[in-house]
C-alpha cells in the first residue's frame, strides 16, 4: 500500500510539475514569441512611425507636384521662373545681398 501511495505521490508530482511547466512555456511564448506583446508592441511602433513618414512623403510629393505644375506649358509663374532663371544664370538684381 505505502508503494501505491508513493507512486501516486510521485505521479502527482510529476504532473504538477509538467502543468507548471507547460504555463511558464506558453507565458513565456505569449509575451515574447514571435506573434506575442513585445514584438505587437514592436510592430505598433513600426506602423506610427511609417505613417509618419508616409504624410511627410504625401506632403513632398504635393509640393513637388505643385512646382512641377507651376513651371509647366499651362501655366506660367513669373516668381519661379525668375527664381529659376537667376539660379540657373547666376543673376541678381541690384538690391539682393548673396550670401554663399
């Protein structure tokens, strides 16, 4: 009877421990695996900080949109082309100070 007992005890223990076991892996895989909360909170980083860059992108690329439209056949912008003339001339008028 008393070995009975012992090997209850001792399968009792056993599977005890394999549960604790069991628990620590997957607490473990759940925060930090790779679908777990660090590599989620890695990722929510991630995401904010190329949306950022995305509406830094768009706004670029609206204002390079904006120029290009300015310097087009259709549409004439006299302070660009004077600002592109100079540049590309090397000319300013007289009461402009050029700083290099």
């Amino acid at each position: 009877m008393e070995t009975l007992n012992r090997k209850s005890g001792l399968v009792g223990y056993v599977v005890s421990l394999s549960v604790i076991a069991l628990i620590a892996y997957f607490s473990y895989a759940a925060i930090q695996g790779p679908s777990g909360l660090v590599s989620l909170f890695k990722y929510q980083a991630q995401e904010s900080r190329l949306e950022s860059e995305l509406a830094d992108l768009q706004l670029e690329r609206l204002a390079a949109k904006n120029r290009t439209r300015r310097m087009s056949d259709r549409f004439l912008d006299l302070d660009l082309l004077d600002e592109q003339a100079r540049k590309v001339m090397g000319y300013a008028r007289g009461d402009e100070i050029i700083i290099q």
